[in-house]
C-alpha cells in the first residue's frame, strides 16, 4: 500500500473515486478508503483531493498510522 485515505476525507465531494488507473478507491456513507492490494503508487489521487486527505503511508504521523488497518479493513470486510 502506497497511499491511505485518513479522517478529513469528505465523500461527499466524490473527487478521487474516479480517477484511480486501478479502480483501488471505493466509498462509503462516511469516507473513501483505497485498496492496498490494488494500489500502485501511481500517485494520481493524491493531487486531485481537495481536502488533502490522502496521504503517501511514509508521512503518516504515528496518530494516524491507524488509517493503514482501516482502510485495509475496509476491503477484507467486502469480501
């Protein structure tokens, strides 16, 4: 995983859902999480988020490392 969604996500914008090359940012009611297993580091998504919140996993904080497991979480829960 080369980038995580993290708190400030508004999902109301609908901004990054679309423009992952590899379809690894989905939604819910509440945030847009990005799929570890598909995403590539193509960094795409982090320019068009207007509320910055996605994040490259390497500058995570320590108090938001917690969004790698959530956003992980996310996936494993659709299955």
């Amino acid at each position: 995983m080369a980038t995580v969604v993290i708190g400030t996500c508004i999902v109301s914008l609908k901004c990054t859902t679309n423009v992952c090359p590899m379809d690894a940012i989905h939604a819910d009611d509440t945030q847009a999480y990005i799929d570890p297993a598909r995403c590539e580091d193509c960094d795409e998504c982090l320019d068009v988020c207007p509320m910055d919140a996605i994040v490259k996993v390497e500058n995570l904080s320590e108090r938001k490392k917690k969004y790698i497991q959530i956003n992980a979480d996310f996936f494993k829960n659709r299955e």
